[in-house]
C-alpha cells in the first residue's frame, strides 16, 4: 500500500469573537448544508466567507 503525499495547505488557528446573533446565523447556515447532505465544518464556512469578502471588498477571484 502506498501513501500519496499531498501538499495540504498550511492553517491558522484563530479565535472568532462574534456576536449571539452571528453565532446563530453561521450554526443555521451549517444546519442548512447538513440537511442538503452538503459536508461541511463551521472552520470552512468562515473561510468561505472570507474570500467572499474579499472578492466584494477587493475585487479578486485568486486562491491564494
């Protein structure tokens, strides 16, 4: 059996203060991916909210 080394990209590990509210909104989007058999975690949930962001804010499609 071989083991096929890929290169993950490198993570931060970070603390989110956010508001009741804000916690609502992101555990009703991840219920929402859940029901629609969508896996997912909340950590991808932000980072896909982010470059969102980003893309608005700054106007870039990149991935790195």
């Amino acid at each position: 059996m071989s083991i096929k080394n890929t290169d993950a990209p490198k993570k931060a590990k970070t603390t989110v203060y956010m508001t009741d509210e804000e916690e609502t909104r992101l555990n009703e989007l991840f219920i929402k991916r859940l029901r629609e058999k969508r896996k997912t975690d909340k950590s991808a949930l932000l980072c896909e909210g982010i470059r969102l962001l980003f893309e608005k804010e700054i106007g870039s499609n990149s991935n790195g």
